[in-house]
C-alpha cells in the first residue's frame, strides 16, 4: 500500500520535472530567437550598407554628369538665342543661384538680359486683389485688352507684359512712356522691384518658380496669378518659359499647376532648372518658343521627356 509520504514525493518530483523543463525549454527557446534576431539585424544592416554604396555610387554619376553639363554648357547652347533678348521674372521664394547661373547661360547663347523684375508677396495678397484691379485698369495703354471676364490678376498680367515683352522686332530693346509708367505704378504699389533695364522690351521671358510650393492657405490662388502672368508674357512675346526645381512639380508648386491648366498648351516649363543640365534645357526650350513649340520638360509628372526631343538645331534661332 503507497502511503501519504510516497504520493508526496511523487508529486513534487512531477512538479519538479516540469520546471525543470520550462527552464530548458525557455533557455533554447530565448538561444533560438537571439540567434534569429543576430541574424535579420545582420542582414539588414548588409542591406543599408548596399544601399549606402549605390547611393554614393549614384550621386557620383550624377555630379560627374553635372559637371559634365556646367562645362560644356556655353558650347552647347551657343547662339542658339542669337539676336534675342530675355526678360527674367521672379516670383516671390524663388532661388537665387538659379536665375544667376540662368542669366549668364543666356548670355552665352547670344541674348541680351534686359533686366530682372521680382514680384513682391504684397502683389498675392487677397488684401491686394481690387487695389490691384484699380491700378491695372489706371495703368492699361490703348494697345492692350484684357481678356474676356479677367480678373485682377489677368489685367495686371496683361499690362506688365505689355511693358516688358514684344513681338515686334522694332520695339525689342526700347523703352516707351507707357511701359515706363506700369513699372513705376507696380514699384511704388510695392508689388515689384527691378534690376537693369526691364523697360527694354525683350523678345523672351522666363518666369523663375518659387524654390518650395506655397503651403499657406490661397497658395493655390498665387499660383493662379502667376500663371496668368506667364500666360500674358507668351502672349505678348516670342515665348516664355517657366522654371523651377523639381518641388515646383509636385503638388502645390506652380509648375504642377501650370501644367494641370490651359496655360499648358503655350507656356513650356522645366522642373529642373536648379540644375546645370536643366538650364541647358531651359534654353532649348526657350529656341522651340520662338518656333511655336512648346513642352513640358524635366523629370516630374506630365513631362514629354528631360528636354525637347528632337532638340532644335543649333545655330538656328527661329
């Protein structure tokens, strides 16, 4: 007969067993996972390393052809823009080190600068929008019309361009009184300010984009107001290109909004022009303008391509 004493013993030994067990089984358990662990960590940390080589890898190849671009540059875009000239606009936030590197670019392609004009915030302002109406209208010469139902943006587009761009040979590169006074009206509004000669009336203009898109609330209605600028500066020109970095293609940049309107259809733009190659790219597009065509280039979203293809030829200007 197993008496009390025997069941005991028999039950912490059974007890005994199972945590004994536990703690082998958790130990391989625990070795088992480490292991596991060492491993994906391992692996990733191989994969980021990778990663790190292509990247570097990549950005050397994309300096190199950079480089490659800023050399080569003058060479490529020689005379391309013979006999023009070019008005440069800024638009409020755009980058500075672009539109130098752009103004010398359309120096080597043989075009005179006649001047930079900077559109001030003041000018976007909801606050603005009837004091701007009232000065456009003041200031419109007999020779412009406004667009059907335009708004203020659409009347000062049209008389600022009226006053730096021209189609007609013999006004490219005169100043006149009424083009005088619509600048003057916009300095002293403080809605613009200019640098050399903008008066002068240039056959081309370029519209440098902001550097990051407008993110406060009416961001959207700027970009409006600049299209509607660049819009009556193609009109009242041989062509206008509209240029920024690859931001002003993504949504909220004016570019992205330009080529989501009907300014489309006339107005080229390139996304890259904070680059060598994409101020190159800038100039081609600038000698399709004085041939009627016009694109959409750079590396963003609705793109025909990095630059016109076929490419003008150059030496010939339109």
């Amino acid at each position: 007969m197993i008496d009390f004493r025997y069941h005991l013993v028999s039950i912490v030994a059974i007890f005994l067993a199972l945590a004994l067990g536990i703690v082998l089984g958790s130990t391989t358990l625990s070795d088992s996972v480490s292991e596991t662990l060492r491993q994906q960590a391992n692996q990733a940390a191989k994969t980021a390393q990778q990663a790190r080589n292509q990247q570097r890898q990549l950005q050397g190849q994309v300096n190199g052809q950079e480089q490659f671009a800023r050399a080569l540059s003058p060479q490529i875009v020689a005379d391309r823009l013979k006999g023009q000239s070019v008005v440069i606009v800024e638009a409020p936030g755009a980058g500075n080190d672009s539109i130098e590197r752009l103004t010398e670019l359309v120096k080597d392609a043989g075009a005179a600068v006649t001047g930079r004009v900077t559109i001030q915030k003041k000018l976007l302002d909801d606050d603005q929008r009837m004091t701007v109406d009232e000065l456009a209208t003041q200031l419109k010469a007999d020779d412009v019309e406004f667009p059907d139902g335009a708004n203020a943006y659409d009347k000062a587009g049209a008389v600022l361009a009226a006053a730096l761009v021209t189609k007609d040979p013999r006004e490219s590169g005169r100043e006149d009184a009424a083009g005088g006074a619509v600048l003057n009206g916009f300095k002293e509004a403080g809605y613009i300010t200019s640098t050399g000669r903008p008066g002068r009336h240039a056959t081309l203009a370029v519209l440098i984009g902001p550097a990051t898109p407008y993110a406060y609330e009416g961001g959207g209605d700027d970009n409006k107001a600049l299209i509607s600028l660049a819009s009556a500066l193609d009109a009242a020109g041989r062509g206008t290109v509209v240029g920024g970095p690859s931001t002003s293609a993504q949504e909220g940049g004016l570019i992205a909004a330009l080529r989501d309107s009907d300014a489309e259809e006339k107005v080229s733009t390139v996304d890259v022009v904070d680059t060598p190659s994409g101020q190159i790219v800038t100039i081609l597009a600038l000698q399709n303008e004085m041939s009627g065509k016009s694109g959409q280039y750079g590396t963003g979203a609705g793109v025909s391509g990095y630059l016109p293809s076929p490419a003008p030829t150059a030496g010939k200007n339109g």
